[in-house]
C-alpha cells in the first residue's frame, strides 16, 4: 500500500469530515459595516458553506432578466409592509405554490403544527434564521410562527434561495432578506437587517453554518448574551459552536441537531440512494443499464450510491482502502478493484471517499472517450479538477452544471459540477428528508426555549433521546403515546406509510 | 370479477395496443395546400401522436420571447443556404453540444458511421426523414449524410423538436423544417416543404407516426410511386402500413421497426425502468423510500416500473387481472391487490395496464391529501382524467405538467402531465435505448435502398433475422464477425461495455 | 466466434431441448416379460429420465441396511391387502407425516378436493399411473381417489421413490409398485404389475416419461385402445406421443401438460431461482457472498440463478451467444464475458445453455484450486465430465454427489452430481411448484373423462385456456368464479397468499 | 405501545444479549472428578451453550447402531497411540475429507499456515482447547500444530462434535476427546482428560464458552496461574472472563476474540443473510417465491433475513419498536406491521429480536394452517414454546427439527427446532466466515504467547487494532504489507475473490 496508504490513512472511508473552516479571530475584518454602496466582499470568515453552488426545483423558473439588486428596490407587500428584501414580491403567489408541494410530504411538521398550534409553545419567542430558503424551510418557518413565534430570517448561502419562497413569506408577513445570487456582502447585510430591527431583539437563533451566530457574537455581543438559546444544524456551525465552548466563550446554551442519528442515516445512505441517480440523470441523461461504473468508497454514502445503481442495471465496481469496508463491499457483491486497473474500461467513475485527488490527472488522462466523472462526497477536492485546467485541454460547458472536458485528440471527458457535490448541485433534496429535519429543530427551539433556568448551561447539548420531564416531549406526546422522542418522526411517518 | 373483466378482457395485461387512428380517406381535406396567410387546421387526419407533449432536456433551454413565427422570418447559414426552416439559426452552436453530447452514448451508429463511410452505401439516396428532432435524431440524420445520402427532415410532434438541434443541423446543410411549438397548419406546411422542393425528388421515406407517408401518398402519389423504400417506427405508422397493404394500396416496399425484439425490450422494460423515477424526481422531487406505491398493470412496462421502485425502498402493491401476469407479481414479492382495497393509504398511483378508466373518479375521490397519479401505460385513458374536470374541483398548475387537483375540503392530488405518458411528458429517453433504434433504422434504409430488384414486394416487412444475402450485412460484417443482425449492437454494446 | 458459434449456433441460449429418445421399435425387446429370475436389464428403450438421479427429503432417511428385494418379500397393509409391492409397509406413518407436510403447501390441490369430492367426476375412471412417487404425488393420487378413482401406480425413475411414502399411499389401498434403487428389470415388472390386474382394466393414464404408456401400446395393444384418455407431464414423453400421432398410431386423445404457461414459468425461472442456492448450500455449504461465479447462459433458468447468487451478494459474471439474452444480461447489471478470460479467478461455474461441453478439460485444467462446477441446464452434456475420467486426475467422493476432481498437482475442483442436474440431483422442487402442475393434471384427467364423445380425437391436446363448455371448467367454477382455467391457481395462490 | 414497550422497552431491538450465566460458585459441585463408572450429571456449571442443539453437515452421516460409549472402548491410531477418545477411530478417512473440502474456503488460516510454519511462532506453545470440533475446527488445530504447537482438545458442546473429524485429527495424533452426544459426566469427563494429562502440562488455553476455562480455574489452580494467555470466542465465556477480572480473580491475560469487529458482521448480518433460506429449505423444502412472511426485529440479524427472503420473492413485512429501526426497514421498503394484525395471513413468522415472547400463544392460535414459525434470534425464549405443551395440542415430530404443533380442528402450525436459533441448529455456518473467526483466534494465539513479559496484565484485551511492534503483526506482514490486522484477512479474501 505504501504511498496510498500514508496519503490516506487519516480518514481512511467516508465519513463526515470536518470542513475546514475559516474561523478568524480578525477584528479589523468586521470593523465596519456594509453598506449599499461598497459591495465588495467584506469578510474572509464567511463560511465556505455558504458559497457552495445549489440547485433547486424551482431554480430555473427564475426569470433573471430583472438585473437591478433587490437592495435598490423598494417593494411593499399586501398588507402594507416593507420590512423585507427579496426579489421579487410579485413572485408570491407561485411561491405559495412550491410551499403547498412541499408540505404535502412535510406530515410530521403539519401533525406538530396542527395540534401544538393551541398551545402556543413558542409564545413570545424572536426568532432569527439563517437557513437556505427554500419551500421546505418556509414549512418550517410558518409552523414556528403558528406555535407563536415571531420570525425574522435570511439565507446561509448566496445562490440557494428559492426567490419565490422568499416572496411567499414576505407577504404573509415573515421579515425575509434573501435572494438568489447575493454577492457576499449582500449576504452580511441581509444578516445584519435581520437581526439589527428596531424594537425587535431576538431572543432564539436557528442557525445553519454558523454565519448569523458568528456575526451576532461579533457584532452584538450584548444581544448574543441574552439569546435563550442556539439550534445549528450545520457539520460546520457545530464545530463552530464546539469551539467556541471549548474557549470558554459560548455563553448561550446550544443544540447540535446535525449528530442526531435520523439526520446521519438520511442525508448519507438515504438521500444518496436516490440522489446519484435524479443528479446524473437531469445532467446527463445518461442510461444506467449495463454501464460500468466505479465508486470510489463504500462508506454511507458509497453504500447508498452502489445500492441504488446496481438496482438499475449498472455494473459496479468498488475502490476502497478501509479493509472491513471493502470485506463489506466483497459481501454486497460487489468487485472491488483498484481504479487504475480498470480505468480505460469505466464510464461513470464516482467519488465518495471523503478525501483529496481520488481522481488524479494522470487516470483522467487514461479515461475514455464519453466517459462521466463527478463526486458525491466531500467538499470539492475529491476530483482533482485544477489538473484539468490547464492550456491543452479545452472546457465545453454544454449544460448548467455539466462540462466537457476536450483532450487534444478530441477524447471528452464529461466532469458535472466541476467536482462540487453532485447531489446538492444537480439535484434535489427530498422533502421527506428535510421534514425529518425540520421536525427536530422545531422541537429543538421549543424545548431550549421552554427548559427551566438552569437546566441547560452553555453548552452544546444533543436533543435528549429519552423522556421525561424535558419540554418538548410534552409536544409529542401532544401527538402520539411512544416513549422516545425520534417515535414522533416515526409516528408521523407511519400515520402516512401504514396501510 | 364480473363487470371487471368483461371490460378488460379484451386485452388484460399491457401490450403495444393499437392506437385508434385517424386516417380519413376524406379527399376533400387536402385540397387546398396550407400557405402562410391561412393558418388554421387543415386536417383532422394528423396523427394522434404528433401532437403528445413531449419533454426533452434542452427545450427549457428555449427563451421564447421570441414570438415571431419561423415561417415569417428568413434567415441563412454561414454557408448562405436558406433552404431550412427553424426557429434561431443562432442557437446552432449550442445544438452541437448537445448533438456531440448524444454521440457519446451512440457508439453502434457512430461505429457504423466510421466503418462504412468510404463504401457509401447510400450515396444517391434522397431521404425524407419525419421523426422527432433531437441531438439522437441528429446523429442519425449525421450518420445517413456520412453514408452518402441527402436529407430533408421535418418533425413528427408539433412540441418535441428541440430547437438548437435543428438549427445545429440546418447549419451544416441538412435542410431541416421544424421547430418546438408548431400549429397544425405549419406541421403540415413543414412536411411540404420538405417533400417539395424544386430539383429535388425524394427516393427514400423514413416515418415515425406515417404522417409524412400519408402527405406524400395523398398529394404527390407520382413521386410516392417511386419511392424504393419506407422505413417505419411507430405502432401507428406501421399500423397505417398494414391497412395499406391490406386494401392493396401500398405500392412501396415498407420496414417495420417497430416490432424488431430490441425496440420492444428497450421501449418497454428497460426503459420504463428507469424512466419512472426520473419522471417522478422531476415533477414532484418525491422521496421513494418508504412510499406506498400501487402499480396497475404487470406487464413489461409494469415490471420494470416496479422493479427499480421497489429498489429504491418503496412499498410496492400490484393490480392485475390477467392470472399469469398476477403469478409473477406474487412470486417476486409483491402484494397482488384490488386497487379498491388499498386506496386511501396509497401514496402513489402507476397505471400500466393499456386500459381505460383503470383509475375512476370515485377512487380518486377517496386517495389521500398529496397522494400523485400518474400514467405509464398508454395514450391518456388510464386515469378517468375527465371526471376531474368538474366545477367543485379546482385545478392548480403549480410546475411545468404538474397540476394539483383539489377537493372542497382541501384535499389535493397531484396529476402529472395530465394523465399522459409520465416517460414521453416528464422524462428523458436515455440516449443509448435511442441508439440501438437508431442503429436499426439506418440498416433498414441500407438494405431496402441496396436490394436487388424484386426482393422486397409492396409489402411490410421486419429487418430478416439471419444473415445471408441481405445487403445490409455486409454493414454489419464490416464492423464485426458476428452471425445475427443484432449481433451489431450487442458488439457495440460490449466495445463499449466489456472490461 | 468461428467454430464456437458453428458449434453452438443450432440452440443459442436455454430452451427445453428435446432429449435424445431412445424409442427403439424393436419388438424382439419386448418379446419375454421380465421376471422374478431374471433380473438382467431386458430393454434399451427405457427412458433416460428413468435412469437420471435424483433426490428427496427423506431419502437419506432410509436405512438401506435391509438388502433383500421387495418383489422376494409377501407383505400385507393392515386391511389384509398385499396388492402392492414396495419396500417395507411399516414405513408407513413416517410416509405419512410427509405428505401431510406436502399438503400444507398444495392448496390448490387440497381447495380441489375439498369442493368436488362430493361430485365424485372421476367415479370409475380407472387410472394407472407412473411418476416419481414422492409426498407430493401422493397427495395428488389421494386427491383423485377422493374425486372418485381407482388408481394403479407405479415409478417413472428407479430412484426416485420415496419408499415411506409409497409404504403409506399402500397402507391406504393404492396399489403402489415401487422402491427406491429398482433395476431396470424391476422397474418394467413394476409397469407390468400396475398395469396387469386380473379383474381390473385401466381407462385412464397418468404418465410422466412416456415409458408407462410406451409398455403398454406395445404389450397390451388392446387395452391400450379402450383407454379414454392419457395426461403426459414430461418433456420426453409428449415428445413421445407427437411422434406415435405424426405416424398416425396414436389411437387414444392426449392431453400435453409439460406445455402449459403456468409450469413453464415455474420449472425455470422461480424453480431455479431457489433451487441453484439450495443444491449449492446442501452439498458444498459454500458462502455465496463475495464469491466470483460464472453462469453459462442467460436464458430462463440463467435468469433465476443469477438472480438469486447477485441478491446473496456472489459476484455474477455471464457468459452468452445469443445477443438479446447478452444485452439482457447487460441491462440486468451483470458482466458479459468469455469464459477464457476469467475461467483463472472464478470461484463457481454453473452451466445454463442446453448446450455440450460448454465447459472443456481445458478450462477445467486452468481453473483454480477449490473452485466448484455444476450444471443447472439440460441432461449432464454440459460440463465435459467425461474428459474427466483420465488416469492422471484422482476422483474422490466426499460426500453423497460431491466428487474432488484432483489434479497431479494436488490441486481440487470440486464437481456436483457428476455433471448431472443440480437442482434434481441435489435439491429438492419446493412443494408449491409441483402442486400447480399436479392440479393441472388432475384438472386434465377430469376434462378427458368426462369429455362427450369425439371432442377429443386421437391426437395430442394442449387443456384449452379459455373455458366454455368444457367439462373441467365446471370443476374450476366450484372454486372461484374466475374465467380462464389458470386462474384456479391464481385462486389458490391468493386465497393462500394475500392479505 | 403501552403494555408492549414498557415489556421490552429494556432491549429494543436485536443486540447479542448477555446470556444468563449459570456461573456457580458452588465449592462442592467440583468435589469429586467425574469416573467412568458414575455418569450422573455433576454440574449446574455447565455453560448453557454447551447444550444447544447443533447440526453440520456431516451429522446424519453417522451410523448411531454403535451403542457403546466411547469411554468405555480402547481404541488405537495407526501410529500406536490411544491418547484420545472419539467415537471411532475408523472413521478417520472420512472426516479427512470433510477437512480437505473445508480447507478449500479458508483461504487466510492456510496462507497464515504455509507462509509461518517454517518460523513455528507457536513452538513451545501447548495449547488446550474447547471448541466445537467440525472440519473448521480441524483446520485451525492443524494450523496451530503446524505453526510448532502441541494441542489436546476437547468439544464446548455435546452434540456437534463431527465424529469422523474428531477421528481425523486423533489419527494424525492430536489429543481429541469428544463426540456427538455426550452426557454432561462425559463432557467434563473429557475436558479433564484433556487438561490433566501425565508430564504435559497446559500454557495456552483457547475456550470457547468458558467452560474449559473455568474447569481450570477451579480444578487446577496452580496449572492455571501459569497459563500464559487466554483465547476466549463466545459472547458467554467473555462474560465470565470480565465477571472474574472485575472480582480480580483473573490471574492471566485474556483475548476477547467475539467483540472483534468482522466476527460481528459475519456473525450476524452476512451468515443469517444465507442460513435463514438454509435452515428453512431444509427443514420444511417451502417455496420462498410469494410467500407472506413476518420477520420480528430490524437489528442486523432481521436486516439478513429480510434482505435474502425479499430477494427470493417473499412477501416481507416487519415488526418493530425501536423507531430508527423501523424507518430503516420503511426506507428499505418493508411494510411495518403490528404482528396481530397480520398474524391471521402470514405463512411463516421469523423471530429476530432478542427478546421473550416475541409470538405468544394467543399468536399462535390465531396462525393459518400450515404456516411455520422459527427463531433466528436470541436462545430459545422468543417464540412462546412452553405455551403450546398443554394437552389439547398434539405434537408430531415430522423430520428432526420439525414438529407439527396440531391443534384439535385439525390446524397444523411448523415449529422449527422447538423454538432455538434455526441457524445453529438446521444449517450450517459457512466455511469462509468460520476462517475468519479462525484466523483470529490464531493470530490472538500467537500474539500472547510471544509478547515480551508486562506487555499484557491479567485483564481482558481486545486485539489491538493498530499495527506496531505487536508480535503477530509479524505473521500479518508475513502474508501482506497491509497496515491494519484485518488487512490480513481482506489480502486474503482478495486474494481469492478478485480478477
């Protein structure tokens, strides 16, 4: 194994890393504030998160013919308000309509909003969010506001935001400031006017990638004090969160929602399960029946990639260093191979290793002609795609997401996403997926919000998995008698499952 | 099972049904050719097909702010050829990507291409090719020019024709008439064009719907004489053929594609397989795991269906009357059950069955709040669609074929492509099923341009199984040693399969 | 391909193939009765079948200590009887549990006997039969005694009979002549026995080999002629009768089981599918997971092996002639390759195609130490066991049809059943299975004797699908109210089966 | 839930649960040594496992008419020794080629075997053992023996001992003392025949059970304390070994072999994967295609059986009530029921929780005729067994393992080896998982008997996972150049498996 094996055995397999953040301790960086005028980027410490490209169902319905800055415009919604900043408010009423989609496979949330709905457990709660926004987000936000809550909230990443989402919410009366394609320092200002409102000081975050928390701490220590609690979702803002604790500066109470065990199981083997194949086919159209396909790792998501392609006829084959996940892969049925011995042969070759240069020059240069390269796995480093820009190869973009790459002698290898993560720019989430999600944060802000004094200190907490006198399991038994409080997810599931 | 199978008995399972056709022998609908000032339909005769919708992947691509009709406009190559007629002869750039997209995953007719290109074996054939126009079409038509042939092409579905393809192709000399969005009256005033053109008399028909062969035979029956061959693909051309043939009429020899075993396995099993999926991420974004899915129908279509969703995690329920057909849903693992029965916890409907009002009203008045029908099966009589349309239910169309129906308590199902053909309205074929069709075609046009006199009479044929003195096996023993005539596609498929 | 494909090309891929018969009209062959004396073999015209191996549940459980013949044994059941000749009556209770196990799964059979016996369709027939008598027959011979027959019956395979429960079917008054290892000579004094019963003369016949009614036509030409009907179930012996029909000798009416969908389907595909893991278990308790198997031949029975071997995680590599069984086998996410190439990795070979020596000595030669090879496909041609008995290589037998093949090297391939089939020699036919083709024979014997006079002519019948006058029907509308006759087995399966 | 999960809310779903210790501290029960003459029971402390019925392969092979017990024989190798005691000794060439047949799948004891025994890492080493003695068994004793140790051995339990193995290995001199049936005076009878051997005094002890190990512990203290390492399999013996260091009693190092991470893979998901279909064809021959199944618990046993019976057509459904269990078995397309509701339709039920009265005879009652009940789980609790010994119900022992449970209207219910784990006792354990646990033991040997004095304490370790200058890192990089230990078995798992 020698070089290979030194190369990778820190992280032998897939498993979440952690990214590598950009947390700078910079004061100069925040010394003043952005402005309408100066949009250049203000701040290094954004996180790399909220940069990622991403698509969503409805992305493409935008028309983005109107080019002035949603900053420039004044716009009013119907009940007479402005306090918002989105694209275009116009857009409302399809965005209700994407909202209505997704809360068709949102039950667990709707169960939780209909019969806590009385009770008002959020009552007096100032809520800020910063989450991509999108229609499965605003199920979430609209069930926070029937549980009682008021709401104030903006985007964790420039190019995620559903633009008629974010009209749908702003005319029901959510302060919403997001839009598709914020530069970054729009992004700091629609941080900044979400949580800087006169007369309203949030007293919770729900926070996705750190970005609100980071900026409120720095920028308004005062009111960060008093904040009741912090609910993060992201591997990045946990971490974030963590170090912070560990510097003695944490000095809210927190719930990392990211490590609960439905979440794990879902955006890996779920999710991907059904992610490779919706991501290579609107890029490619490509027929999976009878192709050879390499996955390059058989962690989670190497597990939920191969299952699902094998079903539809792909003949897989397997890379993998970590021995008992190769002796795993042996048992699936699977060849496990080393990727040099059979990349001439391969059409579709998918990374999901969690490491760096999976996918050398050298094996792009041995690909053949046609042949799909791209990564479901970490960041966007597991493809080494700087090789390939370089002078005697020629770029195609022939779709969104989708380039062709043209050596000299007119072999074209087919790169999608310029290596970013397939499943988060080529395809979608499912809503399932993210109710399960969303569930978990709305009981997570409830349960921080209604704890006595005391019982969470400042620290980061996971949602407590057994019951008892904890706050928000009276909210699910509010809907079903189990003991547990993943049984609401369960119930819920069941409720629209069982026959 | 009383009324049950007295209706369905007459076909219980999915099989190719024929399509009812509107063939008029109305003479008086032709006589008076369409021009530019008149743009009404002419013609109830217009197959049924050629006005499907039909979705491809690039024709979100189309800005179509554009709202002048190609027929008004004049526009020319960069070769100063104005004998085409297509929506933006700008767009040919972007149509080539797509079309060297297509090449990709067509390696037999590229590999026909390459191997018979210096022995021309249609040098002299003038073909007019009626077909849908997309990048595949393309690198057919490309392949027929490759082999010494002219061509003149026009689209068989006033929607499917993908509009950078055709200007791709008009750029490089092919004359082409077709663009996305015809009216009746241009679909036919397309075929004219292209059969019609001074200097120029056409030796050669290839036809996908018979709407081409039907022009020519109605209006230029001196030149429909001629012709040494028609090559036909669809159910409803063939069938068209056979009735020809049938009153004596037919004075042309004819190639059935349509019944060749791989179009029917591709078409069907293998095809569906992966279709179904598709359809469903790209309309709903649903999540398969865990779902409750019904499939109605056991057939090719059906098992294919059900054998990729219930790989991805669903739960999968049969409808089958046909007793065989049930036998082999049981023995691999799948509930066999009355529709009836298991309605209200259904949380997705396939139909598959080739039948009528396999799902009726009253069952989609008892379906559950978000619960999606759909049709696999064939043209749009499965779902009692109609019955929907009543005042006491609001239609929402809330994306591109996907409309959510809503009862007065607020129930909503959601319809996709309005009962239509889920795999032609909300899919893409894969490439490489077009090919092996694609593959046949072009052997067809070889073997009945290169036939010796009186081998093939006025009559349909099917593409001879076995080798021998057929022509076109010299074109398949050009590119490999293999015996049957499918040995050609199974050798491409291996050249680019095999490790 | 050159010689492979000449050598191949007559039956690409697994179709039933007609066995070798070996009906010699030689009339010297029958020219003395076989007797007690002289047990030497008297005929060549046995059928191969009768000869094949097989095995069963319970036949290990034989004490096979008792070495005397049962034709020089006088034994009596406990009703004084001793018209029977088997091989200890006392076994009898033992028999009996076993068909009571048999008929847990036969509810078709059982449902059949239950709703007609009242009826009694078959009071007087007459009937002798000759199949292998396992648990299963006898459940089938028990119902057509309960619908009112007399019933003779005898072993077609000298050593298939499952001695206890033909003890049993004696103890109950069947005159049962059989035992498990009969000579050729016994075998042919066991028809005669059956057949020839002073007082008592058989209308009906029940044959499976076709060596039954051969005895008869040639012995007893004017009993034959009386009989009223004869029900044939094998391959062989319907190839039997079509040829006595074709030379215009056949002067009885006769029903072709072996030709019916219903068992078409389940002795290949479902039978297969279980049965390839059960004879690899049962002998050799090989772990299929991780393994590299090879399965020549990916017709019906290929499908169902491989089937089962990919979802038990061995990885299937596929060898195949024939291009659309070849793309299939693409399409299905299985390896298509030459069996050279790989012959040095894999772990099983399991030969599928019909064909002869589709694996050589040669390849046998390079295969790897402790590798398997047995034969899933027709008659024991497949696998070249012949080249095997060759001075150098030393046979060691280590369990009952698991031989070491050892090389001068020491190196061991290990063969099953001596080439022979797997699934018969080595696995036992899931009860299920043989209860759909016993009730199609029992619904075929009703249907010819009690069809009115001349609807049957001397000729072979495949039972008519669709119902109508037909006397069976009548027998299948007791049961369900279903229209073709297929679907009383549909029936059953889902009385059984659905929820 | 209610009633239902407060019984098993303490173990949810399945986990390899402590087994209950019959670990007596009961000075006189050990106050005299058991002799030939007295063969009453002397033990309570006899480990429950020891006594769990057990089939291999071979076991019906034996001819059980030699009533006399092998105490009571003299019997001779051919070398002149008498130092063992097994069945028959004449056996030996049979049970030779069950090891031959045996050594063909394990692929990394043999490559430890040939590549180590010129170094003999284990000579000096006398090692007692107490192990199932099968073929496997047999090819880690002559491993051992081969790598310099001397080994006397003696059976963990009194059925499953392979006479002709234990004949095999007598015959080429290892000291066994076992055979299939002993009583619980000959159980300890031989392991201190095995222990207490003139002038050969034990320094290696590899238990299994723990019960060699305690024998020693109690019996022969002074041998005991200068044992220099311990090699304990079981989950029981574990136990005992961690319940003595804890009472710090244990005086020397131990190897926890059972908790090494392949062992649980195999042990649990890939092994049940395969012996659930074994165990079920070959006990009651059921046809798995379309049958209705319920398998109770989703842990990793339940994940095997549901992933093989899915695959073989059954119709799966799941109970469960730990809630992430029961959404992995929704996300893998398992209907979750409740077992009453279905408990009327089911054909065969599968127990898999680790629980008590998992079916309950009120379940029982209410089971169709012919449905089969048997347990994968957890001893014999699962299945409610007790319940059904009451006089209206009639037992019928049908084959050995089954039995007929009859009710008095005639309805039959399978139970499956009375309720035990159907694995152990009606299939077999495959060759190549049994070499995995093997090869671990072996290395575990090696590993203690070298390290340098201090490195291991009296404690119970694990083996450590990191590479280092551990001792039998040696032996592994002897094979390979892998980094980790499990790589050893992954080269040779590769080595075997792949192109």
């Amino acid at each position: 194994m020698g070089e290979l094996s030194s190369a990778f055995s820190a992280v032998p397999t897939h498993k979440p890393v952690k990214k590598q953040i950009q947390f700078v301790e910079d004061k100069q960086e925040f010394s003043r504030f952005p402005t309408k005028a100066g949009r250049r980027s203000l701040s290094r410490s954004i996180s790399q998160s909220s940069t990622d490209s991403y698509s969503s169902a409805a992305s493409y319905t935008d028309s983005s013919d109107d080019e002035s800055s949603p900053r420039d415009k004044t716009q009013v919604n119907s009940k007479g308000s402005s306090d918002f900043c989105v694209k275009n408010i116009k857009q409302a009423e399809f965005g209700r309509r994407e909202i209505e989609i997704a809360e068709q496979d949102m039950s667990a949330l709707i169960s939780l909003r209909k019969r806590a709905q009385s009770e008002k457990p959020l009552a007096g709660a100032k809520i800020v969010g910063c989450t991509h926004i999108t229609a499965q987000t605003a199920v979430l936000i609209e069930t926070l506001v029937a549980l009682g809550a008021e709401c104030r909230w903006t985007a964790c990443n420039i190019y995620s935001t559903q633009n008629e989402v974010a009209a749908a919410l702003s005319e029901t009366g959510v302060a919403v400031f997001a839009w598709k394609g914020e530069s970054e320092d729009d992004f700091w200002w629609c941080i900044d006017r979400c949580v800087n409102n006169e007369g309203w000081q949030p007293n919770m975050i729900l926070d996705d990638g750190g970005d609100l928390t980071h900026w409120m701490y720095k920028k308004y220590p005062n009111v960060f004090k008093k904040i009741r609690g912090i609910v993060e979702e992201s591997v990045t803002g946990v971490h974030r969160l963590y170090q912070l604790s560990k510097a003695g500066k944490l000095c809210v109470p927190a719930m990392n929602v990211n490590d609960s065990v439905t979440k794990q199981k879902f955006d890996n083997l779920y999710c991907c399960r059904e992610s490779i194949l919706d991501g290579l086919k609107r890029t490619t159209d490509v027929m999976f029946g009878g192709k050879q396909m390499v996955v390059c790792g058989y962690g989670e998501v190497g597990k939920g990639c191969c299952a699902a392609l094998k079903a539809l006829g792909a003949v897989v084959s397997i890379t993998e260093i970590d021995p008992i996940c190769a002796l795993q892969a042996c048992m699936d049925g699977f060849r496990v191979v080393k990727l040099n011995e059979v990349i001439r042969q391969v059409d579709v070759i998918i990374t999901c290793t969690g490491n760096k240069n999976v996918v050398t020059r050298d094996q792009l240069d041995r690909m053949k002609n046609g042949s799909i390269v791209c990564n479901m796995g970490h960041s966007n480093t597991e493809i080494d795609v700087a090789s390939l820009r370089t002078p005697e190869l020629t770029w195609e973009r022939v779709r969104s997401q989708v380039d062709h790459v043209i050596w000299p002698d007119g072999k074209r290898v087919i790169l999608l996403a310029e290596g970013r993560l397939l499943n988060l720019s080529c395809s979608t989430v499912p809503t399932f997926v993210l109710s399960i999600t969303a569930t978990t944060q709305a009981l997570a802000l409830i349960e921080l919000y209604n704890a006595p004094e005391g019982r969470y200190k400042q620290d980061v907490y996971l949602l407590p998995k057994k019951m008892g006198e904890n706050i928000y399991c009276r909210y699910i038994t509010l809907t079903c008698s189990f003991e547990h409080w993943s049984e609401l997810i369960y119930f819920s599931v069941c409720f629209k499952f069982q026959l």
